[in-house]
C-alpha cells in the first residue's frame, strides 16, 4: 500500500504544526508555545476530532515545540513519544542551551536571552509515554507503519525527526529550516555544529524527495547538498556573558 499516510498542516510560515493522518489514527508532530492550546485545538478539529489524536511525536525540547505539550497529551489521550534525552529538558520546563551554544546570525544572538526567559509546564512522562533511546527503538515501525525515527543531533542533543518510508518525505523538526530568520537552511541555534553537519549528512544520505521543516517552507534535499560545506566552517555568534 502506497500513499497511506496524509500530511497535514495547521501552523504557519513560522511555526509548522504537522498532523500526520495514518491508518491508524494521527499523529501530532509537537505542540506550540504556551498558551497554544485552544487556538491549535481549533484549528485540527476542522481536520479531525482531538480523540483521534493517537500519537504525539516531540522532535525536541524547545519551548515552541514542547509549550502546551502536556495539554495536547492529556486532551487528546494520545502517547507521546520522545527521545530520553528530551526528558531532564521537559522537567524544568524551560529552554536548555549548554555551553557553546551559538546562533547562525549576528541577530539571532537577540533571541537568546528570550528563549532563556521562556518556559513552559513542565512535562512529565507517564506509563504510557515511549521512551526513544536510539533508532532501535522504531514504535511506529513496530506498529506496522511505514514511519521511521532519525535521530538528528546538533540543533539540540535531543533533536528526532520522521522520515515517512513510502513517499520519502522527512519531517525533520529543526535539523534544518527554510525560514527568513536563518540562512542556508541552518537553524537559528545550534548546539553542536559537528553533530548537526553528521545530521545533514545522514539526512543526504537518506535521499528524501521533500523536507518538511518546522520554520519555513518545504525544500528539496538539493539544498542540504549546496549548503553542506558552509557548515565545514561555519562560525556561531555568542551572546555577551555577563
Ligand atoms: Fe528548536
């Protein structure tokens, strides 16, 4: 069977908010910020009821991602699914950004101390949330979907995407981005700028016909194929210590 899984969209140029429909049931790709919760809510119930909602997939522990997280789990009864290393990160409920994290532009420098003043409630797994602790570990795999976790480090430690077998389209949370905010399909942070480069490299490798980033607007992985050698020698901004 080709074609079973449907991607929805109901964020904006911004934020993406991805809803993947599949034979069985949705899976919600992360939340929204703090507060989201109702707007989103509104928006996927032209799409679907809440109920149907059987999977939320964090890609990451940013506060865009994660902000209503427990909200969308609790209402919708879905199980989430994460990477443990997203699990120290969502129990303080705030941005983490170790040592040597730096942003891509001169301007993005000014978003750090926002994303430092920015938290959410906290998450908290339960029974039934699954805990991802390498690419082993394939729940939608396992449950006869045709959907693989890519493990997808450097944006943050935790960064996880999906990579839809049948059609060969990657949801790669923020590996990557394709808005006005970042250059060369960089992301505005970075943790790690090796690991991201190795996350490209796989990402190449995997040869997916469409990407879909969760700033900005889909590309083809000829972009990450022209830009790879910028991040050979790319050089971080840092905000000012005090
Ligand atoms: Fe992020």
């Amino acid at each position: 069977m080709t074609q079973s899984i449907r991607i929805h969209e109901i964020g904006n140029y911004m934020l993406r908010q991805y809803l993947l429909e599949t034979p069985q049931g949705w899976i919600a790709l992360d939340s929204g910020y703090a507060g989201g919760f109702s707007a989103y809510r509104h928006k996927l119930e032209k799409r679907t009821s809440i109920g149907q909602v059987k999977y939320v997939f964090l890609t990451h522990s940013h506060n865009d991602h994660a902000g209503f997280l427990t909200e969308l789990v609790q209402k919708s009864g879905a199980q989430l699914i994460l990477n443990e290393q997203s699990l120290p990160r969502l129990a303080r409920g705030e941005n983490v950004m170790p040592e040597g994290t730096g942003f891509t532009t001169r301007a993005g420098v000014m978003l750090s101390a926002l994303m430092k003043r920015s938290s959410f409630p906290p998450v908290l797994p339960d029974e039934t949330t699954v805990i991802l602790r390498s690419e082993v570990d394939q729940p939608f795999l396992a449950a006869g979907l045709p959907i693989r976790v890519v493990f997808l480090p450097g944006h943050t430690a935790d960064s996880i995407g999906l990579y839809l077998e049948e059609t060969r389209e990657l949801l790669c949370g923020d590996a990557a981005g394709n808005a006005i905010i970042a250059p060369a399909r960089q992301a505005i942070v970075i943790e790690d700028v090796p690991a991201f480069a190795a996350s490209w490299d796989k990402i190449i490798s995997l040869d997916p016909r469409c990407i879909y980033p969760s700033h900005g607007n889909p590309f083809g992985v000829e972009d990450l194929v022209r830009f790879r050698s910028k991040l050979d020698d790319l050089t971080l901004f840092y905000p000012k210590k005090h």
